[in-house]
C-alpha cells in the first residue's frame, strides 16, 4: 500500500503543467538567478547623510528584474548576517559592509566597484 502513493507521486512529479520536464524548469531558474543578465556594473556607495549618523551601504545600477533584486538582496543579507532593504532599483544593507558586499557579488559572478 505504502508503494502505491509513491508510485502516484513520482507520475504526478514527472508530469509538470505545460508539457514542461523537471529539467526545463531547472534551466530556467538557474539562468533568472544568473548574473549574466544584469550585464551592468553594481556600484557600492557608502551614505550616512539623513540617516541619523548610522551608516549603509547602498548597491546601485542594477538593470534586472525586480524579482532578481529581491533575491539578491536577500542572499546578501543572509551571508553577511545584517538587515536592509531594497527600493527604488537599489538594495540598502546597514552598516558600512563595502568590503564584504564587493567581495560577496565578485563570488556571484557580478561585476562591481566602490565608490
């Protein structure tokens, strides 16, 4: 009895909507997640100017999705074990953590510089 539920889970995991294969849908979330779509620069900037002298660091110049800044940001601000935030194209992380927002999104694959 056990393998019948089994049996019905693989058929239902092998049959994806669309007539898409599982591989498929692999490839496309590993390219949305790719830094070769956002082929622009990312400039870090530190501000601490109407911040009530605490500091941030601030990432501009992303050209990707709005989803893929989401999931940058969060990703960096896991591996950095900090808060921000992202608004308006740019991801916020606080603190002045220029050193390790470069050295995390140069592992990424992304090109970037300080400012």
């Amino acid at each position: 009895m056990a393998q019948d539920w089994l049996e019905k889970l693989q058929s239902l995991r092998d049959e994806l909507p669309g007539g898409e294969t599982e591989a498929e849908t692999d490839k496309i979330s590993d390219e949305a997640e790719s830094p070769s779509d956002n082929s622009a620069r990312l400039d870090i900037i530190l501000e601490k100017k109407g911040r009530a002298g605490k500091q941030a660091t601030i990432i501009t110049g992303w050209n990707g999705s709005d989803e893929g800044l989401e999931t940058l940001a969060s990703t960096l601000k896991k591996r950095l074990a900090t808060g921000g935030s992202t608004r308006g194209g740019e991801i916020l992380i606080q603190g002045d953590r220029r050193q390790a927002v470069e050295k995390e999104l140069k592992a990424q694959g992304y090109k970037c510089r300080i400012i």
